[in-house]
C-alpha cells in the first residue's frame, strides 16, 4: 500500500513515493471502503496477475462494487483488459503480432528519426523551453499516430479523450459519458476507413486479423482501437515527463553515462519504470472466482484482490535494496510495472524502445541539461489516474 506524506500540500513527486514492505496477503480496502485482500509480495502479486482463477469481468458483474465513479474507458467491460479467458485471448491475438520486439525492432529507426527532430526544433527555441510540451509529450503522440496511420491534426482531441478516458473521478459522469461517446465514434470511424482503404497502419493490420479470426465483436474493436489511441501515448508521456523530473533534479550524475552509452541508458529505462510508478493508484485489481492459496493464505471465492506492483517491485527477497536505487544495474528479477500472465502489457516494448531513444539522445545532444525551478516547485497534471509534471522548464 502506499502513501504520501500528509504535512504535503502538493503531492509528492512519483519517485518519492513511500511504499510499505510487502508481506503476505492481508484484508484491505478499495478506494471507496468497499473490502479487498491486498497482495504485495514478489511471487504473490505474479500468481495472482498470472492464474486464470483470479480475473477481471466478474469485476464489472451487476453487483459487484462500483471501481470508479464515472464510466471511463478503463472500467468499459469491452475493453480487453477488462475480458477473460477465450474472448480476451481472441481479442489479444489480434494485435499481438503487430507488439512482438522483432516487429518494434524495425520500427526504431523511425522512432529514433522522430526524437532527432524534436532535438532540433529543441535546439532552435528560446530557453527556458518546456521539455513537456517540446518532448515528453509530442514524442509518444507521434510515435502512435505514425503506427495507426493519423496527423497531428488529431492531437488535440487525442488529450482531450486521454483526460477523460483515465479520469480519476473529477469529471462529471456526463462529461466523461459525452467524451467518450465522440471518441468511440472517431474509433468507429477509423475501422470503417481502414476496412475500406487498408494501408501500412496498426488499425488496417488489426481489422485485418480480426477479419480472418472472425466473431469478434466490433464494440470490442472500436474500444481496442480507443484504448490503443490514448494507452500508447499517455502512459509513456507519463513515464518520460516523471522520469525526466526525476533524472534532472535529483539524479544528474547519471546524465553523462546516459548520453554516451546506449545499452546503459537501456537498463536506466527498465529500472526508472519499476521505480517510477505512473499515478497514485495502487494495485492492478482482480476477482477471485474460487477460493485460492496465495503465500499461504486463502483468499476467498468472489474476494477483490489489489495487487500492490509497487510494493512487489521493492520486495526485498527479489530486489536486494542496496542495488534497488542503481539505475544502471540491471534488474534482478522481471519488473511488475508492465503486469504479469495474460494481460501483461502489450506496449512494454515499444514503450522501452521510445524511452531508451528518448532518454539517450536527449542527454547525448544536451550534456548541460538543466531543469529550471526546484523538484518541489513542480506542477502537477492532474484529473486522471496518471499524474506527471504540467511543464518541465529546462536550460542547457
Ligand atoms: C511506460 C509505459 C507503460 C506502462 C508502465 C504500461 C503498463 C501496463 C500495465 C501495468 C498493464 C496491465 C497489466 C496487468 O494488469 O497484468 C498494461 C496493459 C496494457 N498495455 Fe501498457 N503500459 C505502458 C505503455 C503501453 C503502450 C505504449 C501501449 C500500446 C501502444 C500499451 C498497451 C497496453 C495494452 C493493450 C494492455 C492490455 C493488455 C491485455 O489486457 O491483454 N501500453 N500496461
């Protein structure tokens, strides 16, 4: 579980964030005071995100406890992460082939081209200029337009959806409910284009298998293709501006060897994402559809089961805590940051591959690099499950 410290006004930075040690599962409560087990040991939490008997649809059955109070995207039963069993696995095979690290691999070049652009017109702006909305956030919105074959021109509405789709309960229901409407219209949209008129693009790719795997339904597809609109650029924008915050302001004698060595800037981007978390939310939520043994402890049938990433990530069975803080040092043991078992995350990859590109050429071509204002002046983009810094004022 975790906290922030209370005597704060503002929250605290992610990579301060507080984490209890783990130990074994344990009677909690949702956000909301509804009851929970809460699992956080290393092993603990990979059995409970890998064993089919703990899934995420009965979460949204008529009577289970409300998870958020507006009907975002990522409480849509439709989405795949919200599915179990043959229907997800259905849903996931149809995009799968299009995230494998072979296929990511040949997408670098471009990915690397792109962050070299945003270097220069960098280069060019007067300073201080905002790494956030120079950088952090274009990079991962160029990257997912480029893969589902969009224009910039659609950006806009692209972070408009994105704060609706993750809202953490700010927004009115209706807001979000009207949002959310025009987005999947837009989704609907796309299909039918790409159905029409396929090209190089992700969408034309996954109507594609969807086509020739058959009887999926395309309320599901519209939200696939939604969840990929905001998922593949908000989370990774999240990440970067987080890590950036963390990196220049509190971590610079990493900058130097992050900018000369490739490989080593590599293994920084896998421990800042089991480090850094993307939001105050704690644990990815199952529903245990019979009673099963976790570490030694039965968790009830129909029990909700948060499991504490965060936590797990710090274990120290796993994670020797003297290296824990290393950002070169490779990790122990797989990070939980990108899940576990079957709905672990289809853009881990791709998301490594943008942030070691990112993070390595930034520090290579702007050795000096130096954030304005102090960690502690930072503002915060809130109203969404993610949180990152507003703006990120730089010098060089
Ligand atoms: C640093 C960036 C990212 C982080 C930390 C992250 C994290 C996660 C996590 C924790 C899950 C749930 C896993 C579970 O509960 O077992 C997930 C699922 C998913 N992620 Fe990511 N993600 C990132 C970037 C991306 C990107 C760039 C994309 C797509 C382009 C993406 C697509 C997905 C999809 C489609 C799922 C659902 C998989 C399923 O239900 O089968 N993610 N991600």
């Amino acid at each position: 579980m975790t906290t922030t410290d209370p005597t704060h006004q503002a929250p605290e930075p992610l990579h301060r964030m507080f984490f209890e040690a783990p130990g074994p599962p344990r009677p909690a409560e949702l956000p909301g005071g509804d009851p929970a087990w809460l699992v956080s040991r290393y092993e603990d939490v990979r059995q409970v995100l890998s064993d089919p008997r703990f899934g995420r649809s009965q979460l949204y059955a008529p009577d289970a406890p409300a998870l958020s109070g507006v009907p975002d995207l990522v409480n849509d039963p439709d989405l795949m992460f919200n599915q179990d069993g043959p229907g997800h696995l259905r849903l996931r095979r149809t995009l799968r082939r299009a995230f494998t690290p072979r296929a990511v691999a040949r997408w670098r070049p471009w990915i690397a081209a792109i962050v070299e652009e945003l270097l220069d017109r960098l280069e060019a702006r007067p300073q201080p200029a905002d790494l956030v909305a120079e950088f952090a956030l274009p990079l991962p919105a160029a990257v997912i337009s480029r893969l589902m074959g969009l224009d910039e021109s659609a950006w806009g509405r692209m972070r408009y959806w994105s704060e609706h789709a993750f809202s953490d309960g700010t927004h009115e229901g209706e807001q979000v409910a009207a949002a959310l409407k025009e987005f999947s219209a837009f989704g609907a949209h796309l299909l039918t284009e790409r159905r029409g008129t396929p090209g190089e693009d992700l969408i034309s790719s996954l109507v594609a298998a969807a086509d020739e795997e058959g009887g999926v339904p395309e309320g599901q597809l519209v939200t696939l293709v939604c969840g990929l609109v905001v998922g593949g650029h908000d989370s990774t924008m999240t990440m970067l501006g987080n890590a950036l915050l963390y990196l220049l302001g509190e971590r610079r004698e990493t900058w130097h060897r992050l900018g000369a060595d490739e490989e080593a800037a590599g293994r920084l981007v896998d421990r800042l994402v089991h480090l850094v978390p993307l939001g105050d939310d704690r644990g990815s939520t199952r529903h245990a559809a019979e009673d099963v043994e976790v570490g030694g402890v039965t968790i009830p049938a129909g029990a909700i089961v948060l499991a504490d990433c965060g936590m797990a990530n710090r274990d120290p069975e796993v994670f020797p805590p003297a290296t824990l803080h290393d950002l070169f040092a490779p990790l122990e043991a797989p990070t939980l940051s990108f899940g576990a078992g079957p709905h672990y995350c289809l853009g881990a990859w791709l998301a490594g591959t943008e942030l070691q590109l990112a993070l390595h050429r930034l520090a290579a071509r702007f050795p000096e690099l130096r954030l304005d204002a102090p960690v502690d002046t930072v503002e915060w983009r809130t109203g969404t499950t993610f949180r990152s810094p507003q703006r990120l004022g730089v010098s060089w």
